[in-house]
C-alpha cells in the first residue's frame, strides 16, 4: 500500500463517528446514508461526508439502488492497511534497534577509554 493511501486510510479511521459507521456496516453488510443517520446522533448529511472520506480511502463502497445509495465496506482496503502498519513497524523497530546498537556500543567504548 502507498504510504498516501495508507494515510488516507488513518485519516478517515482517526474520527470516532466514522469507525462507528464501519462497525454499522460491518452487522448490517449494507446500509444507506438515511438508515445509518438513525443509529447514529448526527444528520443524514453528516454522514453522507463522513462515507464519502471512508470511500475516498477505500474502506466503504457504494451501489445505487434506485433512489437510494447502498454502503458496504470494503475489508480488503482495512487488512492492506493493516498489513502496511506492520511494515512501517518493522522498518521503525530495525531503526530503533541500530540506535540502540550503536548507543551501546558508545557507552562500551566509553567504558574502555575511561581509567579504572
């Protein structure tokens, strides 16, 4: 996953009503704005902004049905997302373990240098 598309992803899960509108998603498979504006303490429209973040990251999806707009989410977006924190991870871990590497190996110089 590209480090933008990952942001985008953390960006629309950051925001508590959004994460709310994907556990919705996720009991129900398939919502409209309207239907999920009634679990919720916010207006329809309110939600109508916060599914188009979710779609602009790839975590929802919509399909017109008639007069109505279907949301569903999209889980694969959220595991190629997770998988793309777990790298990010790793590659911070391998950093931090050279610093720490290299910390240690200035204290035992440190430790040689200095008389007893």
């Amino acid at each position: 996953m590209s480090r933008s598309l990952l942001d985008a992803v953390l960006v629309a899960l950051a925001e508590p009503t959004r994460r709310q509108l994907l556990d919705l998603l996720a009991e129900r498979g398939e919502a409209s704005a309207s239907t999920l504006a009634g679990a919720l303490p916010v207006t329809r429209q309110a939600v109508v902004k916060h599914l188009a973040v979710l779609d602009d990251a790839g975590l929802v999806s919509g399909r017109r049905v008639g007069r109505e707009v279907l949301y569903r989410t999209r889980p694969e977006r959220l595991a190629e997302a997770a998988r793309g924190m777990s790298e990010l991870a790793t590659a911070w871990e391998a950093r931090l373990a050279a610093i720490k590497a290299l910390a240690e190996s200035a204290d035992h110089h440190d430790d040689r240098a200095t008389p007893s």
